[in-house]
C-alpha cells in the first residue's frame, strides 16, 4: 500500500516527530504528498515567527521522507469528473481538497489525513488517519 500524506498530517510531523516517526518508517519508500498539500506547508511554515528554520525542516525532514506528486493533466481530468458529479448531487468539496483527493485517485494512493470529513463526499477515496488514536 503506497499513501498520500495531506498537509496536517505533515505539518503534525514537523511539529512533534515522535509522534509520526513509526509510521514514516513503517511505510518508508511509500510516502508522498501532492506538489497542492505541499503548498499548503508552505504557507503555514511562512506564516511562523522562524520560518527559515522551519523551512530547513521541511527541505531536509519532510522531502527527504515523501516523493512530491504533481496535479498533472491525468489528475485535472479526475478533478473535473468529480467536481461535475458532486455538484450534480448538489455536494460542495473545497477546491484544494479535491485537488488533492484527484492526485490520490489518479495514483491509487490511500489519503492520510486527520481532516477525514473534507473527504468523506469524494467518491471511491481510500482514507486513514494516523492521528487519531
């Protein structure tokens, strides 16, 4: 089984390690993270008071850890054929969210995440939260 981690659960990572560490290493070689959630840690980490430090963090921690997924045409593809028939029941999915859950559809990725209800109108996704105890 390979994963797509979301943002929170990377920057849960970056904040306490220890916390996360066993499954890095558990499921090491089979990590990544879309190029959109890797975004989203980005904009968190500016927003800190020592981003610099916090951006060594992410360069020599987080990416060493995962492979970073691009929302390529394949997953613009997926994104539209969700998006249509969510709205066609009238079901709204944030825009990065389903960005996200596209990547993890088009790759056959389980989605990690600890915000398990931004997904639970994507159809056919494969979620786990690693946080919850």
């Amino acid at each position: 089984m390979r994963f797509l981690l979301d943002s929170d659960i990377c920057s849960a990572n970056l904040k306490r390690p220890a916390g996360l560490m066993h499954r890095f290493v558990q499921h090491a070689g089979r990590l990544h993270i879309a190029g959109i959630a890797l975004a989203e840690i980005y904009v968190w980490v500016y927003r800190r008071q020592n981003a610099a430090r916090t951006v060594r963090r992410v360069e020599d921690d987080l990416l060493a850890d995962v492979a970073v997924l691009d929302f390529d045409a394949a997953c613009a593809q997926e994104f539209g054929k969700v998006r249509a028939k969510l709205l066609r029941q009238g079901i709204s999915v944030p825009t990065t969210d389903l960005m996200i859950a596209s990547v993890a559809l088009v790759h056959d990725l389980t989605l990690v995440t600890h915000n398990t209800n931004d997904y639970c109108n994507v159809p056919d996704p494969h979620v786990e939260d690693w946080l919850r105890p």
